[in-house]
C-alpha cells in the first residue's frame, strides 16, 4: 500500500507544477484519490505520515521540488515516451531511451511507436522495440535535476545544477539521437542513479536559427516548403514564407517544424 502511495505521490509531483508546496494533509488526501483506493482511505492515512508526504514536496524535509523529482514505478504510454527516459524491464535491467520514431500509419492502419534502447551497466546492449500507442511501459526510480548546458567539449557535456549551481560532467551519448541539437546555454533534464548521471535529455520543443533557406520554388502538387538549415548544421523542411535569419520553433524528437518564434 505504501508504494501505491508513493507511486501516486510522485504522478502528482510530475504532472502539478504548483507555485508552492503541499501540506501534509492535503498530499495525504490527494494521494489517496490519485491512487484510487478511497474505499481504504483509513487504511492508507495510516500506511504513511504527514511528514512523510511532505518530505516528497518540501525542500526543507527532503525534496527540491524545483530541481530533483523522484520517479517511483511511473507508467507511462509508449506515445508519451521522449529521448532520454529511462525505462525499467520486466528482468529489472534499466535501458535508456535513444531513439523514438512515431508511426503514424495510413489510411485505417493504427501507427505504431518505434524505440532503440541501450541497456545501462555493464553490457550497454541496444535493442529495438516496437509497442502500440497505448501500450505501457514503466519508468525507472531516478531522480531528475534541471540543468543548464555551459560547454560541450568533444564528447562531453559540461552542465550546472540550476540550483545548487553544482558543476558536473557527462558523455553527450546520454542524450541519444537529440544530442546534436545540444547548444551552450539550453536547460536539459539529467537523470541520475544515486548521484551518477545515467540519461539527459532536451524540451522537445526548441528555439533555433535559420542559417540557410534556399529559394522557395512550388512544386507540381501545389506546395512550396523546403529544407532549411537551422543551428547546428541540421536540416529542417519549413514553409516558404521561413527566411534566413528567422528564429522558429522546432519538434527536435521529429526534427519537424512547429512555428515562427
């Protein structure tokens, strides 16, 4: 019961990015309802205490809410996968995410979700899945710190804890196929195991440059987008009315456009 509990506490720290913190009572209350289970309400006030609860969203008990949140069992959809989650297999092996292709299917045929995942430990083994839109995989217990990219030097990042300003460093390889839209300055997500970094990753929507945008010309089918070359050497297909110079918004994980800045 205890971690029904703390998995729903932890659904709740993730998912309401509240301006200040809970009280212990009000996180016991809302455990109970995210966890489903008010016919043992008594059974679950009992299970847990008031500073328990707290410790999960106050940074004085326990818990830097702004900088590290603990990610207890975690289900999540495959849709809702992102580069640099870490997943826990049903043999207990970690596998972090490095690659996430979205399916859309056509025509009646459902899409489908495609992941590369490279187990961490030892063998480092990397392996491909393919999982429906909803089907569900578990997060592993990590803690996540916010970060602020300083330098890359070579293969590595340099990074510092928004808010400790703690300086750490880390192979880029932990941000998997998005690590080239690695720039000084951006704010990732680190996850560690214990305080070892194990996973990064970036906003999936990002700001970038238009560095090069070849004349638009309309093609037969009546469209008139094109490849661009954005910050960092990478090639994005944008609408004609996307000059050099202008700053758009992009979907890194789909390497698609989203908008003007």
């Amino acid at each position: 019961m205890r971690a029904a509990v703390q998995r729903a506490l932890s659904h709740l720290l993730l998912h309401q990015h509240h301006a200040g913190t809970l009280s212990g009572s009000a996180a016991k209350d809302a455990a109970v309802r995210s966890a489903g289970h008010l016919h043992s309400q008594t059974l679950i006030w009992n299970s847990i205490s008031s500073d328990a609860c707290r410790s999960l969203f106050e940074p004085s008990i326990g818990c830097a809410w702004a900088s590290t949140i603990f990610v207890r069992g975690l289900k999540k959809s495959a849709s809702q996968l992102r580069v640099g989650d870490v997943l826990e297999k049903e043999d207990g092996q970690l596998a972090r995410v490095v690659k996430f292709v979205w399916n859309h299917g056509q025509a009646r045929a459902q899409g489908f979700i495609l992941i590369d995942t490279v187990d961490l430990g030892g063998t480092r083994r990397r392996s491909s899945s393919r999982l429906k839109l909803d089907e569900a995989v578990t997060l592993a217990e990590l803690s996540s710190r916010e970060m602020q990219v300083l330098y890359l030097e070579g293969s590595t990042v340099h990074a510092m804890c928004s808010e400790t300003y703690e300086q750490v460093s880390f192979p880029v390889e932990l941000f998997g196929e998005v690590a080239r839209w690695l720039q000084p300055e951006t704010t990732i997500t680190v996850k560690l195991q214990g305080e070892e970094p194990v996973a990064a990753s970036l906003p999936i929507k990002m700001k970038v440059r238009v560095e090069e945008a070849p004349p638009a010309v309309v093609k037969e089918d009546g469209t008139s987008a094109r490849h661009v070359v954005v910050t960092g050497g990478i090639s994005v297909m944008a609408p004609a009315h996307v000059s050099k110079g202008d700053d758009i918004l992009v979907n890194i994980q789909e390497c698609s456009y989203i908008g003007k800045a």
